[in-house]
C-alpha cells in the first residue's frame, strides 16, 4: 500500500525587501513551500544605504547555513565620536561595531530564496480568508492561496490598511537627508575626522552620523567601499510635502530614492550643511551628488495576527532610525516566526497565537526606545523614559 503524500504547508509573502526574504528564506528551511511577491517592478538593490549589523541578521545567516560570517557582512567600525560644529574632536571612545548595507543583505537573500520564488511587479488588492487559509489578489487579476500570508510590505503597508485599518502611522516631526559616495571621494579632512569610526555631529534641530559600509557589488576591499551619511533635521508638514515632491512633480509621500529629489533642494542642503555642521560632514555631504530623503515616522500596533495573516517588520512596527534596529526586528519577527510554527508543526494557528503577544510587545518597545532617542536630539525635549 502506497502511504499518503504528506503536503507541505505553504505561505504567501507580501513585500520582497528584507523582512519578507528574512521570513521566506526561514520559512523554506522548515520545509514551506514560499512565495514572494513585490509590489515594485524595478530592482530593489540600491534602495536603503547603510544599517548597522544587528545580532538577529546574522543568526538569520547563520540558521541559512549560507556560510557567511559577520566579518563577510559588513566593515567594522572601531570607535565612537562626537565632533563639534566647529570642528574640533568633542568625544571619542572605543566602541567597535559593524556596519553592512541593505543592498548586501537584500541581495545575499534573494540569492538564496531563487529567482523562481520571488515575483515582481504584483501589487496586492485585497485578501481573502477561508476557515484553514488565506487567498490574495493582485491588480493584473492574478491571484494565489496558501496556508499563511505573511505581510512584510512595509511602513505603508496594503495588508496592514486592508486588514488593520485603524492602525495609524505617525510623521515624528523630522526627516532625514541621506547619501552614499565612495570613499575615495572624501576630502582629506573627512578621512581624518570621519574614516574608519562611527562619527556624529549634533547642532539645534539637527543631528548627524556617518560611518563606511560595503559597496557597489558588496565589495568589503579598502578603496572600494562606499561612505554613508545620515542627516536629520525638522519640517512641518508643509516643508515636507515640498521635499517629497520628486523631479518629476509626483508626491512621494514619505521616501524620495536617489536621482528623484528635485533639484531646487541641493543649494538648500549645502547651504545648510555649512551653517549647521563641522567641516569634515559638509565635505561629504557636497560630494554627493544625488542625495535622498525619507520622513521619521512612528507606527506600533496593538496586534499581528488576523485568522491566518500576520505583520512583519515594518509593516507591524517602525522603529526609528536612531535605535539602528530596523532589519533587527524583521529579523527577531521572522526567528521567532520560523521558531512557533516549527515548534508545533501542524498546528498554524496555535503557533500564531504563541508568536503574537511577545513580537507585539517588541514592537511597541522599540518604537518607543526610538521615540526616547530621537526627541532630546531634535527637539530638545525630555526622554520619555519608557521602560
């Protein structure tokens, strides 16, 4: 007698960044059948500069069994250091750490998962649950079931607004100015005061940081990397509409990816560069020619799981940047994912549930550490204080 075909169960990932291949990678090692789909039609690789290198990230290598270390992720920083408006050293303490960038890790991941599993270009309509499933539907009318769906589509999350409609996200009040350039570009001055360390420079109503992460084709040799630079400052609501209306006059909302920003605001970051912070970051920030721009925003909801559709990542939760937490709780969200439903196979649901309440919790902290961190710095305010 022939013994029955025992089905794998399978899962639906929407959004193809880091989140969704952290999950979809992990899910595949457990035996799921996964597929990815993004909503972008364009190559994702270049989007994101640099991250600081969490544990999370690297256990999720490490559980791949890709065979890449830490030392193969990203470029080690060695100290910390504070330098004045006027230029001089104001802090400095050993304090090594390392810095990868998202293209490495998005590009690592995709690698692995395989071209066949990840679909391009399918924007998510609406979704549909049955008793022991879930079914999505894309705008080109195509549509796919599985046994979970896995809603990894960021901060604007479809699958949070169709499902979790009364989740708001919320704009903090300041964005940043970002950009990459290689390292062989930087000035004398910024090699001395910036090269090799994890740099910031702090004035009213502006906060900066910078630090070398891999570059073009994750190259981690030395005159090959790429120096990346963050810069915050404030906007109302009107000044940030009017940066996010790219070059071609379309509002971007909350992201303007490089070669988009329009540009009337070069002058303007120049300009307020030399007003605002020490020699060796204006040099930098002059020499980048196609700087970009994304809006702080704050997001933590109440829960991440509907019948058989969870949150991940961003999508769940946006920590700030300042925590340099961001692909770390995507990761922690799909470890502890891939840990529940390997601890009770068959049982999808009571995996779910057991995952919940402390991936919730997680997310709420850690919007609220960067809430801690973020105010004092630009708006001089107290720290919250949350626990």
């Amino acid at each position: 007698m022939n013994s029955p075909v025992v089905k794998s169960p399978r899962a639906i990932v929407v959004g193809g960044s880091l989140g969704g291949l952290f999950s979809a990678n992990l899910l595949r090692q457990l035996g799921w059948e996964v597929d990815v789909y993004e909503r972008s039609a364009h190559q994702l690789d270049s989007r994101g500069g640099g991250l600081v290198l969490q544990p999370e990230v690297v256990e999720v290598f490490q559980r791949l069994g890709t065979g890449i270390d830490r030392d193969q992720l990203g470029v080690r920083s060695e100290n910390r250091l504070v330098i004045s408006p006027d230029g001089q050293l104001a802090s400095k303490y050993y304090a090594p750490q390392t810095q990868t960038s998202w293209a490495l890790v998005y590009s690592t991941l995709r690698q692995w998962l395989g071209a066949e599993r990840y679909h391009q270009g399918k924007s998510l309509s609406r979704i549909e649950q049955q008793p022991d499933g879930v079914t999505a539907f894309f705008d080109d009318g195509s549509s796919d079931s599985a046994d979970l769906l896995i809603g990894a589509d960021g901060g604007n999350s479809m699958v949070r607004q169709l499902l979790w409609p009364e989740a708001e996200v919320h704009y903090a009040g300041y964005f940043v100015w970002r950009g990459l350039i290689p390292e062989t570009a930087m000035s004398p001055l910024a090699k001395k005061m910036l090269h090799g360390d994890f740099a910031f420079a702090n004035n009213t109503g502006s906060h900066a940081l910078g630090y070398l992460v891999p570059g073009l084709k994750n190259d981690l040799r030395e005159g090959h990397r790429l120096y990346n630079w963050v810069w915050y400052r404030l906007a109302d609501d009107a000044l940030l509409a009017d940066i996010m209306t790219d070059v071609d006059g379309r509002q971007r909302g909350y992201f303007i990816p490089e070669g988009k920003l329009a540009p009337k605001w070069l002058p303007h970051i120049h300009a307020e560069a030399e007003a605002m912070l020490p020699q060796a970051f204006v040099d930098v920030i002059k020499a980048t020619p196609e700087p970009f721009a994304q809006a702080i925003r704050d997001l933590a909801v109440d829960s991440m799981v509907s019948d058989r559709v969870v949150l991940l990542g961003d999508a769940a939760a946006i920590p700030r940047p300042h925590t340099g937490y961001g692909s770390g709780k995507a990761a922690a969200n799909a470890l502890a994912l891939a840990d529940a439903l390997e601890s009770y196979p068959g049982d999808i649901d009571l995996a779910l549930a057991r995952w919940q309440p402390g991936q919730v919790s997680l997310g709420k902290s850690v919007m609220n550490y960067g809430i801690d961190l973020g105010d004092p710095l630009m708006f001089n305010r107290p720290a919250r204080r949350y626990g």
